[in-house]
C-alpha cells in the first residue's frame, strides 16, 4: 500500500517533470529562433513552432485524458507501444 508521503512525492515528482518538459519546449523554441530567427517569412521556424506548439497542445490533452492516460500507461507497462524513438532515422 502506497502511503501519504509516498504519495505527496509522487504528487511532487508530477509537477518537476510537468515544468521541465515546459522549460524543454521553451529551450527548443529558443534554439529554433536563434538558429532561424524569429519571423514569420522562415518556412523552418515556422514548421518547428507549429511543432512544438502540437506537441505541448497534445501533451496536455493526454494528461486531461484519465481514462485514455490509464490505459496508455498499461500498454507501456505491457511493452504494447515502442517508447524509444531514434529521430536521426527520421
């Protein structure tokens, strides 16, 4: 049985990997505008924004997703959904 103080971390674990993975975004954002600049002409700056505004927009519909999110977690608990992900094959 998971106790109250295992949950409370738990609970805190959540929200330090929720604010990381907005600080990553912002960071990519940023390495985005410094390697393209920030304008709306960029074809490639502009492809990467609407990028990582999908991903967060998507990340956050997920995590609304009790019921979705359970079963998501089950089928990687199972080894159902491949999780590493190799972008230089992409």
């Amino acid at each position: 049985m998971i106790d109250a103080s295992n949950i409370a971390e738990l609970e805190k674990q959540a929200y330090r990997n929720f604010e990381r993975i907005q600080k990553s975004l912002i960071g990519l954002y940023e390495v985005l505008s410094i390697t393209y600049g920030e304008t709306s002409e960029n074809i490639c700056f502009k492809a990467g924004q609407d990028n990582i505004i999908g991903l967060y927009e998507n990340l956050l519909e997920l995590l609304l997703n009790e019921k979705g999110l359970n079963h998501l977690v089950r089928s990687i608990k199972d080894s159902k959904i491949k999780l590493d992900v190799t972008l230089s094959e992409y």
